[in-house]
C-alpha cells in the first residue's frame, strides 16, 4: 500500500471506530471493535475487518449483520466527519473478523494436546 492509502485506511478505522462507538452505540447491541481497513488504491472501497465480543457464535453473527445493515448510514456519518479530508467517501464493504476467537480455540486445543502429553509422561514413569 501506498502512503496515501495507509494514512486513509488509518483515518477510515479511527473515524468508523468512533462512530460505532458514541453515535451507534445505541443502535449496535454488544461491543464491535474495528479491527482493520483496507482501501483500494483508488480509493473508491474500503474493507472493514470488525470484531464483535459477544457470547456464542450465534449472537456475534446477528450483532455483525446488523451493523452491515447499518452500512449507508455509517457512510453518510463517516462523510460528515471527514468530507474536508478526502475528496471521495469510500463504499464500505464490512467483514466479520474471528481471528480472536481462532486463537482462543488455537490455545484451547493447545492446552488439550499439552495435558494429554503431560498425563502420558506421567503414566510412563
């Protein structure tokens, strides 16, 4: 990426972030975090990772898709906030980001092979 799209990826996380959190905060039942942004090198499109902390699997995925559905009216929010600093708003397109809970189960599953490993050390001796 160009430094241009980095400062604006930046930008765009910052500003969304804040929105989600004292504008939508009412609107958006749980806590949604915005991860990361890519934006294309024309930037027309931007690429929203959010994480959602919410119980199951279930839960985050309603939370996530009604955030989606919220979609335009974060983008006319984010174009009030930040029309004098780029020339065109970038069309959102939003992702559910799980990499938290991959590595929760990436450690789960590590503690499990470490404890069957310890318990079979143990029964050897």
């Amino acid at each position: 990426m160009s430094i241009r799209t980095e400062r604006v990826a930046r930008l765009l996380q910052r500003e969304i972030a804040s929105l989600l959190l004292q504008d939508f905060s009412q609107e958006v039942p749980g806590l949604v975090t915005v991860t990361g942004v890519r934006v294309t090198k024309d930037l027309s499109i931007a690429y929203v990772y959010l994480s959602v902390l919410s119980g199951s699997v279930k839960e985050r995925k309603a939370v996530f898709d009604h955030v989606d559905s919220l979609r335009v009216e974060l983008r006319n929010a984010l174009a009030q906030r930040i029309r004098h600093q780029v020339r065109k708003i970038p069309d959102l397109r939003l992702f559910l980001d799980e990499t938290h809970e991959q590595a929760a189960r990436m450690d789960a599953l590590f503690d499990d092979i470490r404890a069957e490993k310890e318990s079979r050390d143990a029964g050897d001796s």
